[in-house]
C-alpha cells in the first residue's frame, strides 16, 4: 500500500483543540481583567476609606484640641477667680493722713485695712470697716490698734504677768531676797557638802549638841553604840544554810543567847514537818557567830535552811 500524506490542518480534532485553547485564553483573560478591575476598585475604595478615616482623626484631633483650650481657658479663669476671691478674703491694706481721706474712700470689703497717720492727736490708728454699704463705703469703723496701745504693750507688769503664768516659772520677792541675803558662803566651803565637818559636834556623848547643831555619823553611832552595850539590845531573824552542822550568824549574839531555848528550826517544804534543833556556841570562833547544830546523827540536816532568832547589841 502506498504511502498516505496528510497535512496538519486535516488531523483529526486539531482545529476542536486549537478552539478550546483560544476560548479558554479568551476566557482567562477576561477573569484577569475583571479581577484586575476588582483590585483597582478596592483600591480606590481603600485609599477613600483612608481619606475619610484620616478626615475623622484631624477633626477629632482638632476638637479635642478646642475642648482642650477650652478648658485650660477655664481653668485660668477660675483660678483667676479664687485668686481674686482671695484678695477679697485677705483684704486691702490702705495707707491715708487722716480721717477725711480714709471716710473718702470707696469700694472697701469688710476685710480692709486703712491706717490714719494723724487721727487728730498726731498719732496713728488702724481702723477696719465695721460695716459698708452697697458702694463700699464704710458706715462704721472698728479698730484694731493704736498707737498708744502699741507702745504701751510691753510695760513692765505686763511682762511679768506673762512670765509668770508659764509653768514652774515663780516670783522671786524681796523678802525671799532678803533670806537668801543671811546666807553666809566663803571660798572654803564645797556646796556639794550640806555642812563644814569642823562645825559637826563629835563628842561621843552627844552631851553638848543643841538643836541648831547636828551630829557627826561617827558620833551617833558611838553613842549608839554605848547605849547598845549598856544593856539595849537589837532583836535579829534570820535563815541560814547549815554546813558540816554548823551555821554562822550575821552577828555575835549578846552574852551568847538563842532564842526558842537554844534552838533553831528546820521546816521540811515537802511534808511540812518542824524539826527544833539545839545549838551551841562554838568555843573555837573568835567571833562568837559561829554556832554547832545537836542532831540526831551527823550532818542531819546539811544543805538545809534553819531559822534562827536571837539579840545581839551594835
């Protein structure tokens, strides 16, 4: 069989083909387009929509500007107004030669001040309006200081008066003056001491001493002393610590005596028992405060308290 040549145009389908192909180009490029389209519109819808946007913030911005200003305008003018009120509240003070000039004046509060500097008798007076009428003219007038009041203020009695009406601040009178002037002090006496030792009465007897004299400390006491031994006596309680049977008193008991015929006593804290221990002076003490405990067996009551009463003399 021989040899069949077609050309392309007559393949089968080709031209179908070739027809989809520019339909669908045709087709994409009109969606393109559209879309193209669509995009520029939201652009331009944005690009309004951020003019319009910005048009509200300038004009918010310019309102709260306003209001701002406003306010502050405000602000200054009700500062301005407590400031006067102020004023008004302090008062002016005022300055004129005499009454005529100070009855002339107008627009007064009753917090003003007007000071005549002759107020007939060449002397100064600060008045204030008692009073004013409806253009500020004083109807009566009070005052406040004068120039006789002001220099008469400090006198002598009212300085003292105010002195002496603070707390621990008292007259000091002429006759107290007077007593203090009997007061004899030299160079030779030290004030830390209430008396000159030379001037205290040492007899031991106390026989010279007067009642404007005082005694020497030594001096009583030796006397004490004499009396004690001369047959008084000083009556003694005490509680001591027993130690190898043994106590030792605070004080030489008189011709050796102990109370509660020569007994000390012991309470038990436990059971409440009452032990009365005889005891003796121990003959070896030179100071004759040494006394030895009689108990039933050695060291009975070591480490234990007794009580013991006896006199002893100073």
């Amino acid at each position: 069989m021989a040899v069949l040549q077609r050309s392309k145009s007559q393949i089968y389908g080709l031209n179908a083909d070739l027809a989809a192909l520019v339909l669908a180009d045709s087709t994409e490029l009109a969606r393109a387009q559209a879309a193209e389209a669509a995009l520029a519109q939201q652009v331009l819808d944005e690009k309004a929509r951020a003019e319009a946007a910005e048009a509200a913030l300038n004009t918010a911005i310019a309102a709260e500007a306003a209001a701002r200003a406003a306010a502050i305008t405000a602000e200054e003018a009700a500062r301005e107004a407590s400031i006067e009120a102020a004023k008004l509240a302090l008062g002016t003070s005022y300055r004129v030669a005499d009454r005529t000039e100070r009855d002339a004046l107008t627009g007064l509060t009753l917090n003003d001040t007007v000071r005549v500097l002759d107020d007939g008798d060449t002397k100064w007076v600060v008045y204030q309006p008692g009073a004013v009428d409806a253009q500020g003219v004083a109807t009566s007038w009070d005052v406040l200081m004068d120039e006789d009041t002001f220099l008469n203020a400090n006198t002598a009695s009212s300085i003292k008066t105010a002195y002496e009406s603070n707390a621990d601040t008292n007259a000091f009178t002429d006759a107290e003056q007077a007593k203090v002037g009997f007061i004899s002090v030299t160079e030779s006496i030290d004030l830390d001491k209430v008396i000159q030792s030379d001037e205290l009465v040492t007899d031991t007897t106390l026989a010279g001493v007067t009642d404007t004299q005082i005694a020497s400390a030594a001096a009583v006491k030796a006397f004490v002393q004499a009396a004690s031994n001369a047959g008084g006596a000083m009556f003694h309680t005490e509680t001591r610590t027993v130690t190898a049977d043994k106590i030792t008193l605070t004080h030489k008991p008189k011709n050796g005596t102990i109370f509660n015929f020569g007994t000390v006593r012991h309470t038990d804290t436990d059971t409440g028992a009452a032990f009365d221990i005889s005891v003796m002076p121990n003959w070896d003490d030179p100071t004759g405060k040494i006394y030895t405990l009689i108990p039933d067996s050695a060291g009975q009551f070591d480490g234990k308290q007794v009580v013991v009463q006896y006199p002893y003399t100073l």
